[in-house]
C-alpha cells in the first residue's frame, strides 16, 4: 500500500473519531446552570509492558452505568497523556478507547500522533472515576490483536 494513501486514511480516521469524540461532548454535556465541573486526567498507557509511543485516549461517558458527562479526548506520546480540565473529566463510569502507533522512522509525529504503524487493534477498556483530578494507568495486554496491513 503506497504511504501517502496510509497517512492520508490514517488522517481522515483521526479527524473523524475526533469530530465524532467533540459533537458527543458538546452533545451530552448539561444544561446551562447545571454544568458539572470537569476535572484534569492524566497517567501512562503501555501495551506488552511498554510505553505505548505515540497514540489516542478517548474517554466516553459510560450511559449504561448513568453517566452522562462530556467525553474527553487526549494525545499520548511517550507512554504518557494528560488531559487538562478544561476538557476533562466529571466522574462516573468512563468506556475507555485506545488506539497505539509505533514510533515513525524519519517522520516527525508532533502534528499527527497515527503516523507510525499501529501497534493494536483499538481497545477497549471500562474504568470508574472520581470527581476530582487523577491520574490514571492503561494496559493493553500483549493478546491485543494486531491491526494486519
């Protein structure tokens, strides 16, 4: 598959689980007057016991367990994210999302954290918290499934 085709499908995946993470945020936040305060999240994501290098944490309001906070989103880079409480979190029961690229060769990943080789399959995770600030540690396991080229 030639690269630019990759880095312009891995772009328009970006922008678009983006977009999608924004509009359910502004969505799904309270009414006004009745704003809930969000809180700052950050801590490390490793995949196999490492730092996952460069990559995406999404964090959705789990509804099924009554939240109906605003989503968050959130860059990793180097093993670690933060994500600061202007767009943070409120509490409550999270689905946690999260995408891993390998370092890229050659190329700057400062613009775009999917340039690299993805490392997993999204994944998936549910974690419950606090109405404060946190900070917070993701595994993916090793089993993760690979995304195939």
């Amino acid at each position: 598959m030639d690269m630019d085709y990759m880095l312009f499908s891995r772009r328009i995946l970006l922008g678009w689980t983006v977009f999608t993470c924004l509009a359910y945020s502004l969505g799904c936040t309270s009414q006004p007057g009745n704003v809930k305060p969000r809180y700052e999240i950050s801590g490390n994501v490793t995949f196999a016991g490492q730092p996952v290098p460069q990559g995406t944490i999404f964090l959705m309001p789990d509804p099924q367990k009554g939240n109906t906070g605003p989503g968050s989103t959130g860059i990793i880079r180097n093993g670690e994210f933060r994500i600061p409480a202007q767009r943070g979190v409120v509490g409550g029961a999270y689905v946690v999302s999260i995408t891993g690229f390998a370092a890229p060769t050659g190329m700057s990943s400062e613009e775009d954290p999917m340039i690299g080789d993805p490392l997993f399959a999204e994944f998936q995770t549910f974690t419950d918290l606090a109405a404060e600030r946190s900070t917070q540690s993701f595994e993916v396991p090793a089993s993760q499934k690979k995304v195939k080229k």
